[in-house]
C-alpha cells in the first residue's frame, strides 16, 4: 500500500526536525503508542495498540530512523507485529519552509511554519489484512491526520511555553 501526503506544522523547519525526532513528543503524538523507548542510535522499540474496524489488538516492534539529512529530510522504517497480524513501513519525510503569501500592512509577521511531506511504503498481513484493502487505507489516513495534528498542537504548546 503506498502512503504520502503533507501538512503544515506550525514550527520552523530546524525545530519541526528536532520533534519529528523526539521520542517523548512521537510517544505522545502516535495515536495508540503506549511506550517508545531507545535501545540504539536512532533505533526505538515500541508498543502500540491497534485498532482496526472490530479488530484490536497489541503490537510490538521497531521504528528507526535513517538517511538523516538535517533539517530537510529522514527515512522512518517501522516494523511490528501483534496477535492480529504484522506491519511494515518505510517512508521518506521532507520538510521545507512553507511559503507565505503575505499582503503589506501593518500587521505582525506569522510565525514560521514547515511543510512535511511524506510517501511510503506500508505492508499489513495477517487477520488484518483480511478486513480489506478500502478500511486499512482510510484508517491509516485517519491515524496520520491524528498524528500530524497532536504534534502541531504539542509544536505550538513547546512554541508558546
């Protein structure tokens, strides 16, 4: 199943890098994540719950991050598995300043915001893979959009604290 898409987090491009590298701000923006814990160099084991139409279950794995290019781009690879079956990811992450139209005018400048793409890879087997291609696409768009918009929300509450 390829994945991509963007979204605009409300951070400059060096700082939306630094979260996207964070265990404790991923931990808490991955929707289901119950611990990320490092066990190497840009290497982290995870535990997430899973849950996929009446299907739910526990999932152990591996997430690490390569190709660094800071504050540009990484690759994160995931790999899990759990009584339901099994994932695999690989996708590449760009970041890039977002490009404001600004009017003239006395108003304030915007604060800086970086846009984050992303395309990819993902594999699911198992009883998962058997509730069907339709469901697993819109539910991993769903858990995205999630993610993506609680590590904005934790971006802006670090960015105004």
């Amino acid at each position: 199943m390829k994945i991509s898409g963007s979204y605009t987090l409300p951070v400059a491009p060096e700082r939306a890098y630094q979260i996207l590298q964070d265990p404790a701000i991923l931990a808490r923006a991955m929707p289901g994540c119950e611990s990320l814990e490092k066990i190497g160099p840009d290497e982290y084991r995870m535990k997430m719950k899973v849950l996929l139409a009446a299907l739910s279950g526990e999932f152990e794995g591996k997430m690490r991050i390569a190709d660094q290019a800071p504050p540009t781009s990484f690759r994160l690879i995931v790999e899990g598995s759990g009584r339901i079956g099994f994932l695999k990811g690989d996708g590449l992450l760009k970041l890039a300043p977002a490009a404001t139209v600004r009017v003239l005018s006395a108003a304030p400048s915007e604060p800086p915001e970086t846009i984050v793409s992303y395309e990819g890879d993902a594999q699911v087997g198992g009883t998962m893979a058997a509730v069907g291609q339709r469901l697993i696409d819109g539910t991993s768009k769903m858990m995205i959009k999630k993610f993506f918009d609680k590590l904005a929300s934790l971006a802006t509450d670090q960015r105004d604290s």
